[in-house]
C-alpha cells in the first residue's frame, strides 16, 4: 500500500512542480478482507459484468 501511495505522491508533485495552481485528485482504493480472489480473478469479473475484454498488464 506505501508503494502505491508513493507513487501518487509522486504524481502529484510531478504535476505541481511546474507551477500548478489547484490539484485536485481522487484515490479509491477498495479492498475485500473477507474473500481472497487474485487479480486475474478481479479481470475475470469484470469482464463478466462489462462484457468487454481487459487485460493486465
């Protein structure tokens, strides 16, 4: 989670540094604790629900 965390923080200075006067950002970040799927398990699904091919890259 720091990691990805991070990597925001990273983003977000990025984007300042030029001389950004407003940023506004959203993180979600939803996690299950009560069921253990992989993440080619969550692809998988949403594939199902969106009828679309993704894949992970």
């Amino acid at each position: 989670m720091r990691t990805v965390l991070n990597a925001i923080d990273a983003a977000r200075q990025a984007v300042k540094s030029p001389g950004a006067k407003r940023l506004i950002s959203t993180t979600r970040i939803a996690e299950r604790i009560d069921a253990s799927k992989t993440l080619e398990d969550e692809v998988e699904s949403v594939n199902e629900n969106f009828g679309q091919e993704l894949r992970v890259l």
